[in-house]
C-alpha cells in the first residue's frame, strides 16, 4: 500500500514511524496515522528503517509541511496551529 492513499485530502496528515505515544493536544484538522516498525495484524506498518523515528506532517495537497524525530514531535505544531 502505498502512504498516498492514506492521506486525507481535506486535512492535515500526521504520519508516526514508530512506537512512541502521541500526547499532543491536536487540532481536529489533523488526521493521524501510525506505522509501525513491525508487522501486525491491524494497522499499518513497514519493513524499511528509513523512517522510522520521524513525525511529517504532510499538507493536504500531499507536499511535506514539516519533520520532526518523536521526542522532538512538538516542533511540529510550534507554528500556532
């Protein structure tokens, strides 16, 4: 499956590799999807390391907005959302 058709052309979209819990206040503008590090029987996830690690926000017109690593996936929505 490619990430493209899991994005939501209305919102934001947050992607999550890894495991890490996301406790941030989001604004209900913001889709987000988890992909994790190993495979499972529900929910995404990925074999590459590529990402793994890294918060991005992607636009709704698909582009890149911002990345982050997780312990650092405040950064992300230090614009004033």
């Amino acid at each position: 499956m490619r990430i493209y058709s899991l994005l939501d052309y209305t919102r934001f979209t947050l992607l999550v590799f890894g495991e890490a819990e996301v406790g941030l206040d989001l604004p209900n503008f913001i889709k987000v999807i988890r992909i994790d590090p190993s495979r499972r029987e529900r929910g995404y996830w990925t074999e590459s390391e590529y990402y793994m690690g890294q918060a991005i926000m992607v636009r709704p017109d698909s582009y890149i907005h911002s990345s982050a690593s997780l312990d650092r996936i405040d950064a992300l929505l230090g614009d004033g959302w």
